[in-house]
C-alpha cells in the first residue's frame, strides 16, 4: 500500500515530461481454433500454427501479448492490432495468416481454418501454395475480430510478377515483396522485399502500407520513417504531415538518423510548424552522432548557406571533412572544389587543405 502515491506521480511525471502516460495495453491479440482438411472437413491433429502442434481434435491456441507503452490521454478512436502467424501440415499447403482485432479486444475469438491437400506436383515444394492475409481497411467501422487468410498467388512465377509491377500493378509489387520476405519460389532476400513493399506502398497498395505500419508499432525505426514519407508524401494515404511528424519524433527518438533528418528539415522550413533554428541544428547533430555520411553531409550544407542560423564556412568545411572521412563522394567533390575557391579565406578551408594532404599520403 505505501507504493500506492507513487504510482500517479510516476503518471504524472511522464505525462509532464512527454505528453504522453504509461499504459499496459494488448500488443498482439491472441486466437483459439481448429484446423481441418477442406473436403472432409476432419481435424488436422499435426498441424503448426505459431510453433504450437494442434491435438488431437486440431485445436490449437496462443495467448493475447501485452506490453508497456507511452500513449496519449484523452485519444478515442479505433486501431488494428494484429498477430501474424503461418499454418502448415504434412501433405498439405502452407498459409500464412493474421489475427486482426480493434483495442482493446484481447482476441480473435474461436476460428476454424480449413487446408487444402497438395496436389502431387506441389508435394515436393509446399510453399508454392503460400498464403498470405490482405487485411481490409476500407471499412469506417472495422470488424471487432478474425483471422483472414487468402491465397497469394498460387502457380505465379517471379518473372510474371516482375513483368507485371514493370505495368504498373502495385498488388504485383506487394507480392513480390512477400515472395522475397519469406523466401517463396527465390531465395529470401528481406531487403530487397521491403523495397518492393515500400513501391507497393507508394503506388498505393493498401496491404503493403499496413505492414510497415504493423511493423512501425513494433519500434520498426525504418519502418517508423517510411511511415512518416508516405504521411508527408501522402502516397498511398491521406496527406497529414502533422502526423507525419508524429512518426519522424519517434524514429529519432529510437535512434533513427533519417528520423532525425526529417526533424531537422521541418524546423528549418517553418511550413508545419514555426521556424526553429535550436531544434533544427540539435537534430542534425544528434544524427551526425549515428555516424551517418548524409546526416554530416546536410549539416555542412547547413552552415555552408546559414540554413539554421548565421553562415559559418569554418563550421561547414569541417563537416564536409566528416562527411567525407565518412564515405560521402558529394562532400569529396566539394572539398576539391573548395581548394580551388578564391572566395574562400586561407584560413576557412585550411582543415580542407588538411584533409587532401592527408588523402594524398594515404595515396587515395
């Protein structure tokens, strides 16, 4: 009981610091359910879902997960939560499913699944028959809980999926960022499927956006920024860069430098928030801190034409320097250039005539 008072001055406290209070909330809802052969509709008692072996009447079950997190007060409104999970069995093809709810809802509720049997040209490669959920959010009011999952392309070959997102079609591109993700038909290539989720994404393809979003609730950094573009851009979404900015404070607060860059322009534009010099430069420093060339690179270019304050080539020509120890071929070219500059005092670019001694004895 004497911890009691301490607990809404713990509230209190973040509340003043963030905006924001503690809450334990669901962060993935959990399902019970069974698995059962589409034609016969019998239970599957050795099938997969989530690590777990269904028993003997093909019921499987996994928990709700909840988690500990700063959110707003006063907020209504719904969201979706989501478990992914994939099913599988000997003999029959493999789906890869989500359990949807609104929050608070803890669960999907009972589902019964049904799988097909393979038939014997697929036997040897079961993943061909990989299925995947596309999560609807047309709906003003979404359903309070399920778990969905529909084919994803069958027979499709890579190269089809490839002549048909060089098209224009954007679900092409989803899938083949599903197909590089989870390694169906190709070899698993997680950066390359995120860049076909992020096309799909931009060409406006409701299910690639919905998973960035799943995974920026998971403190995706990445995945937190390219929310924020596709917010700021409006592609693939309604435009709201107050929103947008939203994302970026949370991905440079989990460490992100391009968060931190995206923070850093919108301070030293003004147009969604008032012009604030002090930010601005606080948040280009932070992502220079991340070893970031680019993040080195935009600070020089900062201070080279007095962005965020008063011009200061001194300033400048030591962050091109950085940010050319760093990688960055943009700053190389301008330390050459600079050299050669009669405008520029001995004294302004001498750590840039440094800086070419040094690489000439390096013999770069």
């Amino acid at each position: 009981m004497r911890w009691f008072p301490i607990i809404p001055g713990i509230v209190l406290i973040c509340f003043l610091i963030t905006g924001c209070i503690p809450r334990h909330y669901v962060i993935t809802p959990g399902a019970t359910g069974s698995i059962v052969d589409a034609e016969t509709d019998k239970p599957l008692n050795n099938a997969i879902v989530k690590n777990i072996r269904t028993d003997h009447n093909g019921i499987f079950s996994f928990p709700a997960r909840k988690g500990w997190g700063l959110t707003f007060p006063f907020v209504g409104g719904h969201y979706l939560i989501e478990t992914p999970f994939t099913i599988s069995a000997p003999g029959y093809e493999t789906r890869s499913c989500r359990c949807t709810v609104v929050s608070p809802t803890p669960s999907c509720g009972e589902v019964r699944i049904p799988l097909q049997k393979l038939s014997p040209k697929n036997e040897q490669n079961k993943t061909t028959r990989g299925q995947i959920v596309m999560i609807n959010l047309d709906d003003e009011e979404p359903a309070e809980g399920g778990v969905t999952c529909n084919p994803l392309l069958g027979e499709t070959t890579i190269v089809e999926l490839e002549d048909a997102a060089r098209n224009g079609s954007n679900s092409a591109l989803y899938k083949l960022g599903i197909y590089y993700l989870h390694g169906i038909n190709i070899e698993k290539n997680v950066d390359l499927g995120r860049y076909y989720m992020k096309l799909a994404a931009e060409a406006g393809n409701k299910d690639a956006y919905n998973f960035f979003f799943s995974a920026a609730r998971q403190d995706d950094s990445e995945a937190e920024v390219l929310i924020g573009d596709f917010l700021s851009l409006g592609l693939g979404v309604e435009q709201n860069i107050r929103d947008a900015l939203i994302w970026y404070e949370i991905a440079a607060n989990n460490g992100n430098a391009i968060g931190m860059l995206r923070l850093a322009e919108i301070y030293e534009a003004g147009e969604v928030v008032p012009v604030n010099r002090e930010k601005s430069l606080y948040w280009y420093h932070k992502a220079t801190e991340t070893g970031s060339a680019e993040a080195m690179f935009e600070l020089a270019e900062t201070y080279r034409y007095g962005l965020a304050g008063p011009q200061d080539l001194k300033k400048a020509i030591h962050w091109y320097v950085e940010a050319a120890n760093a990688g960055s071929i943009r700053a190389e070219d301008f330390l050459h250039a600079t050299i050669e500059a009669q405008e520029i005092s001995p004294k302004e670019k001498q750590e840039a005539i440094d800086w070419l001694n040094k690489t000439k004895k390096q013999g770069t």
